[in-house]
C-alpha cells in the first residue's frame, strides 16, 4: 500500500491516561529528578564527586508546599525544545550529549516530566545557560508552555540566582566561579503543592523513603546529593545506609548467571552475539533485619549498562524457605540481555521488569539462589544455637545437680537412716553409694566399681547426672568428643560400667527431648521442666534400688508406696527451692 506518511496526532488525554497509571509517590519522582539532574552532567562529562544537586523542601505547619530539586548544568531552549518538551522518546535523555552513544540513567524522558505534571499543582523548570534563562513548566490545567518574559532571556548570572530563588544558599565557591565565568549554568526544578500521598506527606517520611529508594540511594552513594529545609542556607549532605554484614558473611556471594535456564518446561538462553557474558548475582547479608525504614533494602537491584532498571523486594521473587533469614539478604543482580533493543525488558519507569519468559526465568533463579543462602544461614544459626544450648544446659544441668545432692543427703537419711545405702549411715568407710546392678558377695563385702584394669575406684555418695551431646565421657579421659546416645536409648541412660560409676545420662537425642530444645530453646521453662523430671526420674530409680537392698521381699505395693513417697517430697521441696529455675522465662536467678 502506498501512502503519504503524515506525523502521529495524539490527544493530550493520553496525558492522563498514562500519567495516572505511573502512580507516583514523592520519593519516586525525586528519584526521577535526581536522575535526570545526573544525566545532565554525564552529558557534560562532569565526574560523579563534581555532580552537585541540591534537594529543597518547604513545610507550612507539618505540611510539604513545595519541593525543588537543583543542579548546577543548565539547558538552553534547543534542548527544551529537542528533548525537555517531547514525551516517550527513547533518546530524550542523550540530547545535547558530547558522547553519541553516551550511557544514561534516564529511559524514555517521561518520569520527570510527569512527576511535575501529576503531583504537582504547577510546576516549573527554571534554566539558565549560556547567560540565557528560560522557564517551563505546567499550569493548573496541566497544560505546559514557557513562562511569559522567560524564552531565552538574557540576564546576569548573580540575577539569574535571585529569580530563581537560590541566591541565598551556601554554594560551593567552584560553583559561583563557574557560574562567575559562565562556563557553567543551573536548572531548578519546582513543584508548587504538592499531592498528598500516604506515607510520603511529611518531610522526614519523605526523606527517609528518597535515601532508601533504589532508584536515588545510587547516586546518593556515589555523588554529592544535598537537601535543604525551608529558609536554610546550609547544605546537608545526603548519606545512603551503611549496612554492616551478618557475622559468619561478611563476604558477598557472587553467583556467575548460567547460559541458559530452564523455565517452564522451556531453555531460556542469556548470551547472544552481541551478549556473550551471562552477567552475575551478588547477595549481600546484614546484621540487623531488614525491616521498618530498611525493609526496601531488602530488595535485588536489576542493575543495567547505567543504574538501576528494576527492583524486586525479596518476597516478591516468590515464596521462600527460611523466611527468618530472606530478611537479613539484600544485592544486586547484572544481566547484560535484559537490555537487548531486539527483545528488551525494561520498562519506562526502571521499577519492574517486563514480565516475558526471559526474566520469569531470571527471577526465579534468583528466587532459588536467595532461598539457598538462607537455607546456609539457618543452618549456621542452628549450630551456634546449639553451642549456646550446650553451655546453657551445663549451667542448668550443674545447678540441679547440687540440688539433688543436697536433697537426697536430707531425704536418704530421713528415708533409710541406720539402714539406708552405704556412705549415709556412715557404715561404708569408703563413701560409696548404690546404683542398679550394685553386687553383694558373700560375708556383706562388696565389690567397688572398676573401669579397666583391677584398680579400685571410689565411687560417688551420689550419682552424676551428665548430658549427653553436652558432656565427656568421664570414664574414658582420653575422650576428644562429646558422648552421645542414640535416639532409641532410654531417655534416662546407663551403660553397664555406668552403673557402679554412679552415672546417669540425660539422653538429648530422643525425640520429645529434640523437639523442645528446637523449638523453645535451652534458656526456656520448658526444658528446664524437661531436664528436672529426669532428675525426678533418676531420684526414683535410686529409692527404688534403695528400697531393694533394704528388703530382700518387695511387692508391688510396696514399690508404689515408695515412689509415692520420694516423689512427693521432689515436689516439695522443689516447689521451695527450684521456683525460679522451673517457672522464671529468663533464669537469672541461682539456687538459694
């Protein structure tokens, strides 16, 4: 079909249409402005530490009435004409560039200009260059044009300040000398009332959500970014957070992006001719959660060829393992493809990118690569919890022992008094005490316990009580590893050469044990009231066996009778001594 082309006509209710859908807050659209001030100087070639830009704020009462934004190039009507005015041009931001394939942070040139025509009652931009001034901006009716009086009008540097309302701050004296020689010029940037948006109404909410935001925490990094509060003459330099990282990774993971994913049952590829490099992830940890004013740092930066061209909060990459730990992990992730003219994924705004195959793949392999750092820092927790739950049970374990030795010198003298176990009464010179398994020989010597060898060895008035995966083997000195039991050992347990030793072991290894170290942790009540009914436990057993010595006939009744009665006075006398141990959330209290 042969046609006479004619120029695209849009109605300026498209405006609207698309404006609208941007829905910008203010630290977004600061964002843009800041961008669009440092691609001014890019174009100018000015190195980052000499790109000045200067953020004012005005408040009425606790209410924002104007917000500017400064930097110290200028435009001149061409490029009012050429770039500032035009809307969804691709090159916008590298007009007037001395570089021609010059790398900008700005995409299309519509967030900044739709920033001052949706947020903004009026808004302007005041620019001076080459000795000339103009000003453009928005009317009330959204409609732009230049301000009458102020189409390239020539004027004076020192009165250029004044009309733009600057000439009172503290500027950096390079920059009055380049403005003094004219080798430099300015562009403020005013919006006049600004829309109120939850969240963003009041200046310090505000600036908090600009250092944070991903698009302005980049430059304010790495360039010299000010702000200034209402009738301020001073510049107070902007600083992004310093994240310190999380013992144990201090280093960045950096992950290389496979050649190809599959997604969906589909190769995705990442290298093409013109892109043979995949690109790389770097997940980064910090000390502290992520959360309240850092929770958008809790984010992976897509960063392209200049800046960033998408941002995706962790939870958005999808549900993850080990949720705990996503919070502490934050980075940043270079795929060179993502920007391929044939089949790009940048959107115009730079916040999300656009959803086809190629980045669903991305970002759920990114998804996977953050759930396994997570998964490798779950894991180190639960090794140092339980090294604090291993010291922490030493403690309690030591505590209740001393309480059960001085509970059963007053109960077994009570109970068994001229009659009791040897070491009591004060008829076994060598202080030895009972256990299951005690032999008697003839003439009513006994036997002492022996390990190894014929050597006697004393044994204990009463048994010690060791955990295990906590304590040594104390029967075997050259031991370099802690004893453990199986998890189908008793929950109270001796082996043979245990029991003359007068030894008992706290099996931590069972399951019921297990699951409350897990999930209450040593410190809690609930192990405590674990570990004080094995001592119950192991207080039976000994009356029990007691009781067998001092009566060669035994019923069940009397067997009953017995535990009754020792387990009452454990109760007891733990409901006086061991309150705090049993019942106390955090165990600052010792045995009285």
């Amino acid at each position: 079909m042969a046609i006479k082309v004619q120029p695209f006509v849009i109605d300026e209710a498209v405006l609207d249409l698309i404006g609208n859908e941007f829905r910008f807050d203010h630290a977004k659209g600061l964002a843009e402005w800041l961008k669009n001030s440092s691609d001014a100087y890019l174009r100018e070639g000015v190195p980052d530490a000499n790109q000045v830009m200067i953020v004012p704020f005005t408040e009425t009462g606790k209410s924002l009435t104007r917000i500017e934004c400064i930097d110290f190039v200028g435009m001149s009507k061409r490029q009012i004409d050429e770039a500032f005015k035009r809307f969804f041009d691709p090159q916008a931001a590298k007009k007037g560039a001395k570089q021609p394939d010059l790398k900008t942070l700005g995409g299309h040139g519509n967030g900044g200009k739709f920033y001052m025509r949706q947020m903004f009652k009026t808004s302007r931009a005041i620019t001076y260059r080459d000795g000339l001034m103009n000003i453009f901006g928005f009317n009330a009716q959204r409609q732009y044009g230049f301000e009458q009086r102020f189409e390239n009008r020539k004027i004076d540097w020192d009165e250029a300040l004044t009309t733009a309302g600057i000439d009172k701050l503290h500027l950096p004296e390079e920059i009055i000398d380049q403005l003094r020689h004219g080798t430099t010029g300015f562009t403020v940037v005013i919006g006049e009332k600004p829309e109120r948006v939850k969240g963003t109404s009041t200046l310090k909410v505000l600036l908090d959500k600009l250092i944070f935001h991903p698009q302005a925490r980049r430059l304010i990094e790495r360039k010299p970014v000010f702000a200034v509060f209402n009738d301020e003459k001073e510049l107070h330099r902007l600083t992004a957070p310093k994240l310190e990282p999380k013992e144990g990774f201090e280093l960045p993971t950096i992950i290389e992006i496979p050649s190809s994913l599959t997604h969906e049952g589909e190769t995705i590829t990442f290298t093409s001719a013109n892109y043979a490099v995949p690109g790389w992830l770097r997940l980064k940890t910090s000390s502290e959660p992520l959360r309240g004013n850092l929770s958008t740092l809790n984010a992976i930066d897509f960063i392209g060829e200049v800046g960033v061209i998408g941002n995706y909060r962790v939870h958005e990459l999808g549900a993850t393992r080990f949720s705990g730990q996503v919070e502490f992990i934050y980075g940043e992730c270079e795929c060179p493809i993502l920007e391929d003219p044939d089949h790009d994924s940048v959107r115009n705004d730079r916040q999300k990118l656009i959803e086809n195959d190629r980045t669903n793949a991305l970002l759920e392999w990114v998804r996977e690569q953050v759930e396994s750092l997570a998964e490798r820092m779950e894991t180190k927790n639960r090794q140092e919890r339980k090294a604090q739950d291993r010291k922490n049970t030493s403690a309690l374990n030591e505590i209740l022992n001393r309480w059960k030795d001085r509970f059963m010198n007053q109960v077994w003298t009570e109970m068994f008094a001229g009659q009791g176990p040897a070491g009591v009464s004060g008829a076994d010179k060598t202080g030895g005490g009972v256990g299951k398994g005690h032999q008697e020989h003839g003439g009513g010597k006994k036997t002492e316990g022996q390990e190894g060898g014929s050597e006697k060895v004393r044994k204990p008035r009463f048994p010690q009580v060791l955990v295990s995966g906590q304590d040594h083997n104390p029967l075997d000195p050259l031991a370099t590893v802690l004893f453990t039991c199986d998890p189908r050992h008793p929950a109270v347990y001796q082996r043979t050469k245990d029991v003359p030793a007068g030894i008992y072991w706290i099996n931590t290894s069972r399951p019921l044990a297990e699951k409350v170290i897990n999930e209450y942790t040593a410190d809690s009540p609930r192990w405590r009231e674990y570990l004080f009914q094995r001592y119950v436990e192991i207080i039976q057993k000994e009356a029990v066996y007691q009781l067998g010595k001092m009566s060669a006939t035994l019923s069940a009744d009397d067997v009953i009778r017995q535990l009754d009665d020792v387990t009452t006075r454990v109760h007891d006398q733990a409901a006086k001594d061991l309150s705090s141990f049993l019942f106390q959330e955090s165990l600052n209290a010792t045995i009285k």
